[in-house]
C-alpha cells in the first residue's frame, strides 16, 4: 500500500525545509532548492489517480507526466536527496488530500514550492496545508523570463493587449536577436516568410528524428498506465518522448543542428502521414522544466550568429518561446479565475464525438485528431486551424474544447492550453488575447497541406451534399456574429465577402449548417 508507506515513513520525517515538487516542475535549478541542505531538507511528489481523471486525460500525456516524474525522483535519489514519493495507487485522489496527510504526520520548519501552473492547485494546496495547520510558501517560477508581476505591470493602462508589443520589450530587455538598439536584420517579425506550404511535392528533407526508446522505468510505467487507465483516450505503442534533463538536452542539440533550418519556412504546413516535419518537440520538455526555455532561446540565437540557420527560422522559434510562450501565461494569471468560465460568443454546442477516435470522413481531422492520440502532439496550426477552428465554427462549448485540449497533449498544463484555446483559438475572451478570431474556409486547409486531396468534401463549396464541413461553417459563422465583429477592422475583408452571398444562399448556408451542428448532436459524447 504506497499510502501506508509513505505515512508511516513520514511520522519519521522531520528536517528543515519540505520542497513539494507537482509533475511539471521537474528541476533543481527552481527556487526552492536554492541553498538545499541534504542533511535538513526533503523533498515530497505524488501521483494521484484524480490528475488524470479531472479532464479524461490521454495514456501518452498520463506517461509522460509520470516517467518524467519516476526518473526526476530516482535523479534526486541518486543525488543524495531524500525523497517522499507517493506512488499511483493510494487512497488519495487529489494531491490537496495526499499533501495534508503527509503534513500531520511529518514535521518540517518550512514548506515551500514553487507556484503551480494551475490556479485550482493554488487554492487546493494552500488550502490543504492550512487544513493541516501548517503554512505554504509559493515562490515565483523562475523559468520564465517574465514575472507575474512584469506581465500586471505591461498590462496596466493598456485598452488592448497584443503579443506583438509585449514580445517586443522582453527582446529589448533580455537582448535577444538585438544588434545593439535595433533588432537583428532590422525587423522584428519574420511572419510573412514563414508561411510557406509545401507544394504538390510535399516535404524535400525530412530527417529521422530523435527517438528516446523506453528504458526499464519508462517500459514499467507505460504497463501500469495501459492497466489503470484502460478506457482513457490514445495510445502507448509510440512512446518515446525525453524523460530525463540528459534526453532533453539531447532532443535540443538534435532540433538545432537537423530541423531548425527548415523549421520557418515552413512552420505553418502541414502533410498527411507527417506528424513532426521541422518542428522542435520540446515544449513537453521545457514545461515540464527539463529544458529551460533560456536555453532553447540561447541555441537557436547561436545558430543564427554562427550562420548554421536563417535569421528568418530563428525568429520564427524565438517568438514561440519568447514571445507567445510568456504571453499567455501573463495573460491566464492576469485574467484568472474568471477566465475559465468565458464564453463571449455564446457557444453551447457539445464537443464532437469523434475528437476522442479520429473516426470522421473529413481528412483534415482525421490526420490531426488521429496523430493526436497516436503521439499525444500536433502542432500549432494543427491545433489553431484544425481542430481548433472546427470546433470554433461549429459552436462548442469553449469549456469542452479547453477540456479536450488539456487532456490529450503532452505539453498541456493549464496555464499554456487555456488562453491559447479559449482566447487564440475560440475568441471566447472577446478579444483580449487576440485581435480577432482566427476563422477560414476549408480553402486554408487546402492552401497549407495535402489533407483535401482524396477528402470526401470539397473545399470550395459552401453548400451542397459534397460541401466542406468548414467552409459551410465559416459563412455561417460570420453571418451570426456579424453584428459582433462589425467593429473589429481585421474582420472588414471578410465581411464584404459575405454581402456579396446572397440572400437565398445564405439560407441555404444556415440550413446545411444547422444540419452539421444537428448531426454532431445526435452521435452523443464520448461518454
């Protein structure tokens, strides 16, 4: 019984200083290790069977979560740290309720953690150490490169929020890709050359790409999630993600010196059977603090220096990291608890039934959902203008969608997945995370990828039996939120295209569309 152990062990535990370490936390160089006395202090980790069970969460994101874990504590161990580990399996289902029996019977002069990613484990933790008489420190996450109190501060007095000019002063301040006062190359943004499909070819150079076979902890793992987690999402057979700091400072070095060259032009494209192409694979690790984002940032920029990648492929990763990585973790602390519940364009549809098999006749989604629970990734115009614009279009629900996107995906931790779904993605925020909602036609799928070749449905059509899904539902969309986005300039283009539809058209457009939302409704969730 891991309960009984670890309580029987802690009515022995007394030291110092007590360091909670959460699963995406995995690092010493964090502020609670800071003058870490091995004599005095401990460390405390728990796996809880409700972290993955409060969202239906995929086996590849369970495993990831728990082999980073595993192989963190056996590093501490083997550090000469003690360690109290709670193993899957205990009659705790919450880390709050795991924590505060461990407090009662330990007895420690200080205990401190870093602040969780998460606003429920704020209050769930504080919550369960002042149950137990005892105080929390959170000490501020110093694997950013942006305090909390940074992002409050370029918040204040701004009507607007935008990336753009936050991504800008973090350059100047932190001299990143800067010549002196001016950026490198004399731009900031290297967008418009970083949108590049592949053509009718498809990809020129694609490399094998770093794979990390399960070692015996890893293979253990993968067995007990496959057992525990049977009916959850996805699947193991592909596993092979970096799990210790050695592996993820590998996985680096390989995106560097193979990938990053490619990496902008084509950033936004997308191939069927292809789910990696150039991009880096990291964010699982740097969120889960294997990596720190300062280092991927520091190898890219050296890269560039060193002529090994265009200036335009460097840019292109610094501001995913840099720039929309500090972004919306400002902006989910900024706007928290509140967030959650935002809903500005009134969606109420369920989730679609076949985000939890891949099984649709629409490729594009079969392709993305598909690798999705094969591999636990997609990347992010997979996300944004995949499965993210469907379920925009059709009308979900915003807090289905941000459920199903902390579920599957590796590199999910709340305070990354929600401002990107509900606000980038759904522009259930009206526009406080971005300028406009992201929305096309299934022409845009078609423009960046191969998925519409063989597709049962015709991008260019709006109506008709053979009409694509999306482009029904983008007309639709504009026509019931005109009203809505009438003041929004970026959105001016795009409603001239719809007073050109006429008015027979455009009936016939809800009808195919309400015919969409009404099958969607009648296959149920996946419960």
């Amino acid at each position: 019984d891991p309960e009984r152990r670890v309580r029987v062990s802690a009515e022995k535990a007394q030291g110092r200083r007590l360091v909670v370490v959460l699963g995406d936390q995995l690092s010493t160089r964090l502020a609670p290790f800071d003058d870490f006395d091995k004599e005095r202090d401990a460390v405390w980790m728990a796996e809880v069977s409700g972290e993955s069970e409060y969202v239906w969460s995929a086996k590849q994101r369970i495993a990831y979560f728990l082999a980073a874990m595993r192989h963190f504590r056996d590093a501490l161990e083997a550090d000469g740290i003690r360690v109290f580990y709670l193993s899957l399996g205990s009659e705790s289902k919450s880390l709050g309720a795991a924590l505060k029996r461990f407090l009662e019977a330990a007895s420690f002069d200080d205990i401190v953690m870093t602040e969780p990613g998460e606003y429920r484990l704020v209050e769930e933790l504080a919550s369960a150490c002042g149950a137990a008489g005892r105080a929390l420190r959170m000490l501020e996450d110093r694997s950013f490169y942006c305090t909390r109190t940074d992002f409050a501060r370029h918040a204040r007095g701004r009507k607007q929020l935008r990336m753009e000019f936050f991504y800008r002063e973090l350059r100047r301040r932190f001299g990143v890709l800067m010549d002196g006062e001016e950026p490198a190359g004399g731009e900031w943004n290297f967008d418009a050359s970083n949108r590049e499909s592949f053509g009718k070819e498809g990809p020129e150079r694609l490399l094998p790409r770093a794979r990390f076979e399960p070692d015996e902890l890893t293979r253990e793992t993968i067995a007990e999630v496959e057992e525990r987690f049977a009916s959850h999402p996805g699947s193991l057979d592909t596993f092979a993600w970096p799990v210790t700091r050695e592996q993820a400072e590998e996985a680096l070095r390989h995106f560097i010196a193979d990938e990053l060259p490619q990496f902008g032009r084509f950033q936004d494209a997308m191939w069927t059977g292809e789910p990696f192409l150039h991009h880096s694979l990291l964010s699982g690790a740097i969120n889960v603090r294997l990596l720190d984002p300062r280092e991927a940032v520091a190898a890219a920029e050296e890269a560039f220096r060193k002529g090994r990648a265009p200036l335009e492929a460097v840019e292109g990763f610094v501001r995913q990291i840099l720039g929309w990585r500090e972004y919306v973790r400002g902006v989910y602390w900024l706007f928290m608890p509140g967030y959650l519940k935002r809903n500005e364009l009134g969606a109420e549809e369920p989730l679609p039934r076949f985000y939890w098999t891949g099984e649709t006749r629409m490729r594009c989604l079969r392709e993305a959902i598909g690798q999705t629970l094969q591999f636990g990734y997609a990347h992010h115009i997979q996300r944004l203008m995949v499965t993210g614009l469907y379920s925009l279009l059709l009308g979900v629900s915003p807090k289905a969608i941000h459920e199903w996107y902390l579920a599957v995906y590796i590199d999910a931790v709340e305070w990354v997945e929600l401002p990107n779904v509900l606000g980038m993605s759904q522009f259930a925020d009206g526009g406080d995370m971005a300028s406009k909602p992201y929305v096309a036609t299934g022409k845009y799928i078609q423009r960046m990828s191969n998925y519409c070749s063989g597709c049962a449905f015709d991008p260019g059509k709006r109506t008709g039996e053979d009409a694509c899904p999306f482009t029904t539902l983008y007309w639709d969309f504009l026509t019931r939120h005109r009203k809505r986005l009438e003041g929004n300039p970026r959105m001016r283009m795009q409603l001239r295209n719809l007073d050109r539809v006429n008015e027979s058209e455009r009936e016939a457009i809800r009808r195919k569309a309400e015919a969409i939302r009404a099958e969607n409704r009648g296959e149920g969730t996946r419960e």
